[in-house]
C-alpha cells in the first residue's frame, strides 16, 4: 500500500496550489479520501473529505470556497487543488484513505504560503 503526495512548495498569499496524491496497492474506488494538514504548534486539522465515488465532499470552514478536493478512481488519484492561499495555511498536507476500518496516509507535502 502506498500513497505518494505531490505539489507541494512555496507560493504568495493569494496564489494556488494543486496537490497529488498517487495510491496503489489496495481498491481505491472503495475508499473514502481526505486531506489534512499539520501547521508547526498546531493542531492536526482535517481539511477536506471525498466519498468513494466523489458524489459527496466535506470542506473545513477554514478552507470552505478556496479548496477543492477531487479524484480520479480511473487513475487512483486524489486532488486538492487551493486557491486564494493565505500564511495560514502553511501546512504539511497528508493524503489519507479510509475504508471499513482501514486507514492508510502517505508522507505528506509541505504548503509554505509567505511573500
């Protein structure tokens, strides 16, 4: 099993970013998909949840309107594209699957949003 976050980087207040997170080793289309994100001195927050099939999405209000999450059970692929970035959400951002009792996470891509 393994899941390998991508997109990372250093990016203005007010730019955008698109994360990949590539899975394999397990039914992908079964999972459920969520990213969070772990700030220095903060806690672990949950941003952003997709159903198996994409039909259904949560958002943190912290992130409600600027992230997007989305995926691509053809390709076992999951997205969060952000926009309107601000410093705070400078962040290490992890990829999770979760399925009936199973829950695996990948490395995580650091976010740095600073002018």
């Amino acid at each position: 099993v393994r899941l390998v976050e991508s997109g990372g980087g250093l990016v203005q207040p007010g730019g955008s970013l698109r994360l990949s997170c590539a899975a394999s080793g397990f039914t992908f289309s079964r999972y459920a998909l969520l990213w969070d994100r772990q700030a220095p001195g903060k806690e672990r927050e949950l941003v952003a949840t997709i159903t198996s099939t994409g039909g259904s999405t949560y958002y943190a209000d912290s992130v409600k309107g600027r992230f997007t999450i989305s995926r691509d059970n053809a390709k076992n692929m999951v997205y969060l594209q952000m926009n309107s970035l601000k410093p705070d959400d400078t962040a290490v951002y992890y990829c999770y699957a979760r399925y009936s009792g199973y829950t695996y996470w990948g490395q995580g891509t650091q976010v740095t949003v600073s002018s």
